[in-house]
C-alpha cells in the first residue's frame, strides 16, 4: 500500500519551499517507515537549497514514530518506538569500523545523493516524477519518510520529540566538538566563535566539563547575553577591529586560547580563531564554508607553536552512543535545550527560516504532529 505524505519540496534555487502530497513507498531492507513529529531546521539545509539539484525533500534533525519496518532490520526497533534521527553511514568502511561513521567513506552517497544505496527514489508525486530524497537518510521535512536503519536512536516513551529533534545533528556537531574532537579539559580555556545553535551546544558541553575561561564570540548582542547565562565567562563583539588582541588579553598565561571553535564557516575568522591559539591550542572548523574556500595559515607559527586546526563533522560521533548521551543530559537538567528551541507550524517553515537567518531564532523547530 502507498503512503502519502505532506513534504516540503524544494523546487527551485530561487524560490521558497512548497508544500506538496508526495507518494511513499513501503520500507526495504534496513529500512523503516516513519510518522514524523518534529525538525529541526540546520544552516546546512538552508546550504543545500542552493546547491541540490530540484526537485528534493530536505530535513535531517528528524524525529518520530516507526510505523512500520523492512526486512532485515535489527530487533533494537519495532512499530510504536519514538526515535531521534541522526545522519546515514554504511557501517563497513575503514573509519566507520573505528567508530568515526561521520567520515564514512559512502558519505556523500549515503547522505546528500537524494536515493537509497540501491539508486532507487523515495519519493514520487502522483504523475510519477520522481522526487529526492534519502538526505541525511531521512528526509525530515516530510510527515512520512522511508529511513535507514543507521540514522535510527531509540528514545523513552515519554520523550518530547519536538524539543529534541535538534540532538542528532547540530547539538551532537557542537558538542561532539568540544567532547569527542578536540577532548577539551577542565581549567583550560576555550574560544567559541560564532553562537547560534552549534556554538552554543558547544559552550554547554565546554561548561559541563569545567573549561575556564570560556570566551564566546558574535555580532548579535542577544545571543551573546544567552551564551553568560549559558556559561561564557566572557563574550566579546565579533565586529572588534583586533578580536585575537581582545583573546589574548583574556588568555595572558598562555598568549592565547587552549582551544578554539568556528561555527560561523567564514574564512577570516577561521583566520582569527588560528591566530587567537596559544601554543599547543587545538581548533576545529564545524561551521560551513562552502566548497573551495581557503584558510591561510603562517606555517611557521603554526609549527613553531605546535598549533593544530583539525575539520569536525557531526561532532565525530556515534550517534546510538552519543544522542543517548545528550538525551540524558537534557533530562538531567545539564543541558538546557529549551533555551535553544523555537517551535513553528510546519505551515510557517518560511518564517522559521527567515527568523534563523536574521538571529531572531537559534534552532527552529517544525512541528508536524
């Protein structure tokens, strides 16, 4: 039997998102048919929409109920589970059998190719055109969607899927950083440049493990009064004229911070965030900056001072160990991710994205049940 769903299908690079009744078809192997509850929206959706070829069903913050399962899945799920989603991987490559799945050799085929691993679509409209989908290996922006048994984490009952949504990508690539990435230490000091939803997941775990001092850096006031009450025993304007000066004021023992992240994508202050390490300081890029864009770095002040800059993709995690983590985190009260959550109608999916872009909001959230 043919599912339908409501989707949000991107159309045209120049265009909003359009509302759509699409045709699902039953889960195969591994795979699971999924009533969607709630998304969260990602700045790498709103990258996609101008980079994908159309017709395409974007979304990978998903969370949900199984409705039904393919054949061959593990007996970890079963019709009626809540679940939160988190990106695809194949599972049998080199890094994915070291436990690093988010620099799975199949990535870009497991994730952003729009069709399963066997090619086909999920997705059709009723005159048969075949529409992408699979991204992320969800497809969140759609009531139902055909997921791959590796995006899949089992959740409590009582879980409030709307809030957590956000865990299996954003949050886990801000918080992976800090924990899994750069292994940041208590009483070492962190620079965090760049506090949307990313950066500040970031801080919290940063907080958590008792760095100091934790320096938080943006151009919008409001989010940088958030990240004092979060945790930053400093925030300064990103939008000084000498911002590395400003950080090695604050960092004097060590003519700079011991770590740094960029969740902005911007190459100048990448550029910053490097300078700004002090000797041995580890940093990683999480933020976006588009394919071929190039970061300069001295190279003799990065060897003379043993410096590293290191990429970090979905927070180098395992998603069934790591947003289990994060889930009891939350419930614990250590990581407060209402502070972070806007909800929205899926109906207002424009304005939810218009409010991420301008910084009203910092993760917006698509409720669609």
């Amino acid at each position: 039997m043919t599912q339908t769903t409501r989707a949000l299908v991107l159309r045209s690079h120049d265009e909003p998102l359009k509302i759509e009744t699409l045709n699902v078809g039953a889960p195969g192997e591994k795979e699971v048919l999924l009533e969607m509850h709630a998304t969260g929206i990602c700045h790498t959706d709103l990258t996609c929409m101008k980079s994908l070829p159309p017709p395409f069903v974007l979304g990978h913050e998903g969370a949900g109920v199984i409705l039904s399962v393919g054949n061959g899945l593990t007996d970890k799920f079963s019709p009626g589970d809540k679940v939160l989603l988190s990106f695809n991987f194949c599972g049998s490559c080199g890094t994915c059998r070291t436990a690093h799945p988010a620099y799975c050799k199949n990535f870009y085929a497991s994730n952003i190719s729009g069709r399963r691993p066997d090619g086909s679509f999920i997705y059709t409209t009723a005159e048969a055109e075949n529409v992408s989908g699979s991204f992320f290996g969800q497809s969140s922006f759609a009531s139902h969607a055909i997921v791959q048994e590796n995006c899949l984490v089992k959740v409590p009952a009582d879980t409030d899927l709307s809030l957590l949504a956000p865990l299996g990508c954003g949050v886990q690539t801000g918080a992976g950083c800090v924990i899994n990435t750069l292994q940041v230490k208590e009483n070492h000091s962190i620079a965090i440049f760049g506090a949307g939803a990313v950066g500040l997941s970031a801080l919290i775990a940063a907080k958590n493990i008792g760095a100091s001092p934790i320096i938080a850096i943006d151009l919008v006031q409001s989010r940088l009064e958030l990240a004092k009450e979060l945790g930053a025993t400093h925030v300064l304007d990103g939008g000084s004229k000498d911002i590395v000066a400003e950080i090695r004021k604050l960092t004097a023992e060590s003519s700079g911070v011991q770590y740094a992240i960029d969740a902005t994508g911007v190459v100048p202050v990448i550029e910053n965030m490097i300078e700004a390490l002090g000797a041995l300081g580890k940093a990683a890029t999480v933020g976006v900056t588009g394919w071929g864009k190039k970061v300069q770095v001295d190279c003799t002040t990065l060897m003379s001072l043993g410096k590293s800059y290191v990429g970090c993709t979905e927070g180098d995690s395992v998603p069934g160990e790591f947003v289990p983590y994060l889930v009891g985190e939350v419930a614990a009260g250590r990581f407060p991710l209402q502070k972070l959550v806007t909800k929205y109608a899926v109906e207002d999916y424009q304005t939810a994205i218009d409010d991420m872009k301008s910084g009203k909001t910092l993760k917006p959230v698509l409720v669609w049940k």
